[in-house]
C-alpha cells in the first residue's frame, strides 16, 4: 500500500511539474554579425534552462538570422533540441527596423502554426509584436513579444493599442513580453491591468548603466510580462543577474544592456480542439 501511495504522489507531482512552462524574454541588443561565437555560447549557457524564448532586437539585415540560427546550433550542443522561428522586418523605418526571433524546446512545447507579425495596428506601432501559439499538453498559450519606440519617443503613444488585444484575440491565452521602454507603474498600462493582465514584475529594473554606481549595476523598470491571469497561473518570476559574471559593466553589455526575465506558468483551460 506504501508503495502504491508513493507511486501515486510521485505521479501527480510529475503531471504537475508537466503542465508547467517557463518562458524568458531578452532584449539582445543589435543581435546580429557584431556577437561572437564565444558570446553566442555564453548566451546559450544563460538560456538553456528555459523551455521558450523570445529575443527582441534581432538585427533586420541578413546577419540576423544568421546569429539566431547559430544560438539555436550552440542551445541544440547544451543538451537538448531546441528549434527556431524568425519574423520578417518590422514595418518601422529602416533606422529602427528589426526582427524578432523565438526558440523552444521541442520536448516541451511546439509551435501552432506559424508565428506572425501583427498588422492591425502596425501603422500605430513602429516595430509591431511577433506573436506564436504554443502547445502545452493539450492546451496552448500565444505570446506577444514586443519591442517598443525609446522612451525618448513616447513609447506609452503606441503601448496603448496593445489594450486591444485580447478582444481580437479573444480565444487567446495572451502573454505580453519584452522591452516596453517604459515603467509598468505607467498609466498607459492601466487599461490592461484593468482588463485582466497582471504585470509579473513591480519595482525591478531589468536595464543596464552605462557604469555600476556603489554596486549598482541596473538602470531602469524597462522589461517585463503581463498575462491573461484568469487563465494563466504565474508560479515564477525572475531576471538572470548574467552582468555578474564580468568583472565589468561595459563587457556586460557587449552582450546585452538588458538582463533576461523569465516567466513561469501553469495554464487554467484553452484545451486544443
């Protein structure tokens, strides 16, 4: 009977553990021909834990998917098989024109379909989101991943289309992730919350200083995840510390001036049919 019972908890606590997915969003900083293979490892070394990711700032020009296909080679070397998708160039002009890029492990998640720039509001948004379905089980979440205008140039006159979402998707379980360039205390965000998405992180810078001040390396609120909480369980939420691992700020963002987040949930409903 013992055994019986530790069978069945050893069970129940495994189908939990499958029904949880842990997603990360990185700015990656002109992700492009300017980052080296070792830089590339080391990227792949922060990443590998991670079941999907979403890079912002992949370069438009052909070295772009040039360095995301060499991550997914260097995350396929860490042990498990990873796969990729990257969008076209956003509709913004060519001085700030970008791709965005996902990758994920194929033993934990597939792609619905194929992923796509959203065109609705792409006259309003300079660098419109890349959106994907993933499966989890038998049900399936769809990200929004977003790079938005400097805070120079009013990010906030383009996040709040973003409210607007999850009545064109309406079967979507939404989660919104990447650079927004603007604080979440913001108002631009309120009708989001209001509407049912949460944002995963108060109070946390996620941008790097040009230079650490009394061991202060992070600069500004910028990065974040906001999520459809009536159908998602947030279990998790965090940023990777990688500056840690130089001696130096400025070598440090070499390979990005953000730090990556991570964003882990179970899923309430949204079954496939």
């Amino acid at each position: 009977m013992k055994k019986i019972i530790l069978f069945l908890v050893l069970f129940v606590s495994f189908s939990c553990a499958a029904q949880q997915i842990t997603v990360c969003s990185w700015n990656l900083k002109d992700f492009g021909q300017t980052k080296t293979a070792a830089q590339i490892d080391f990227i792949a070394q922060t990443l590998k834990h991670f079941d999907v990711v979403a890079v912002q700032e992949v370069v438009a020009g052909p070295g772009g998917p040039k360095a995301v296909a060499q991550l997914s080679d260097a995350l396929n070397r860490t042990g498990a098989k990873w796969a990729y998708t990257i969008s076209h160039g956003t509709s913004s002009d060519r001085y700030s024109k970008e791709r965005y890029a996902y990758l994920w492990k194929t033993s934990k998640t597939a792609l619905v379909g194929e992923a796509w720039l959203e065109k609705k509001y792409n006259l309003q948004i300079s660098r419109e989101p890349y959106m994907g379905r993933f499966k989890m089980g038998k049900k399936q979440f769809t990200l929004v991943s977003f790079h938005a205008i400097p805070k120079a140039k009013q990010p906030e006159t383009e996040i709040k289309y973003l409210q607007y979402f999850p009545t064109v998707y309406p079967t979507d379980q939404l989660i919104f992730c990447g650079d927004f360039n603007l604080s979440e205390a913001h108002s631009v965000f309120n009708p989001l919350k209001k509407a049912g998405y949460p944002a995963a992180f108060s109070n946390q810078k996620t941008s790097l200083r040009q230079k650490c001040i009394n061991g202060d390396c992070l600069a500004s609120e910028y990065d974040n995840f906001f999520y459809a909480q009536a159908q998602i369980n947030c279990i998790k939420a965090g940023v990777v510390p990688f500056h840690t691992s130089f001696t130096e700020v400025k070598e440090a963002r070499k390979i990005s001036d953000h730090l990556p987040l991570y964003f882990q949930f179970a899923l309430k409903g949204s079954v496939i049919k």
